[in-house]
C-alpha cells in the first residue's frame, strides 16, 4: 500500500519523546489528538539508533548539541504515530506548541505539558513535504492502515470530505 498524501488522506508523524514516556504523558497525547478528531492509522513503540536519528535530524547533525540530543532521543523507547486528517500536519503543529516549551501557548501540548526545548514531550513533522519524508522513515507500509472512522461525518463537513 502506497501512503497518500493529499486531501483528507494527507499523514503525519509524532513521536513521543523519552521524557514523555518518562512523565507518563503518552494517554494525555493521544487523548488530545483523538478529542481533535484525528485519526490514529499508525502507532508502535521503538528504539531509535543513531543511524535513524542522524537521518531524522541532518538539519542538525553538524551542531555541537547533537550528540546530546542524540543521547537523549535514545534514553528511553519512544512512540511513533501516524496520524491522517485533512490539513493534519498544521492541526498537530497547533497542537503541540512551539519548540521551546515554556513559551508555547497554553492548551497546547508542549505549553501544558513541558518547559524545555528538547525535552518537550513530542516531535511532530513541520510540513506536508517533511512529512513525507518522515512517516516512511518510521512506518512501513504495512504497518499503517486505512480503515473508516465513522466520526469523521461528525469531524468534516460532507465537502470536506470528498
């Protein structure tokens, strides 16, 4: 199965981070992105090695705080998710908050939730084409599904979802 990208079909990628598995945050997470009406069509938990998150974070792999971002991306397993919905990569960003965490808004993830710039409890892909990029380095196909959530006549409107 290939993974689309456009309309209702366009995917994302949040990883709960270490500190969020750490703080016991990972119910909270999911709770907020499922009460936003996303739909949830990939979810495991895993290991990250090096290999992955050199790759996952070239932008800053040539940084001196790389190494500890490295460290601490690997302290613990994280969760990947694969969430689908229309225009969902914007929605999750508005969820999550701002990178530094103690001055993302209130009611976001990040702004409730964390106060730090790495340990801010999620990563979550910054646009359509990362994304893109990013779901496959995570989740094979096999591994997302595509399946009807009923909720959705009560998420979109009947436009929306053609």
């Amino acid at each position: 199965m290939a993974l689309v990208f456009d309309g209702i079909k366009e995917k994302t990628l949040v990883l709960i981070k270490p500190d969020g598995i750490q703080r016991g945050l990972v119910g909270e997470v999911m709770k907020r992105f499922e009460q936003k009406g996303l739909k949830v069509v990939g979810m495991k938990m895993m290991s990250l090695d090096e290999a992955v998150l050199r790759e996952h974070y070239a932008h800053i792999a040539d940084k001196p705080f790389f190494p500890g971002v490295s460290k601490f991306m690997q302290s613990s397993p994280v969760i990947a998710i694969c969430l689908e919905g229309l225009e969902v990569v914007q929605a999750v960003r508005i969820l999550c908050g701002i990178t530094k965490a103690r001055e993302a808004e209130a009611g976001s993830i990040r702004g409730d939730l964390a106060m730090s710039v790495a340990c801010n409890v999620v990563h979550a892909s910054d646009s359509v084409e990362t994304a893109m990029k990013e779901v496959p380095r995570f989740f094979n196909p096999d591994e997302i599904f595509s399946y009807d959530k009923s909720e959705f006549v009560n998420v979109y409107t009947e436009d929306e979802r053609e």
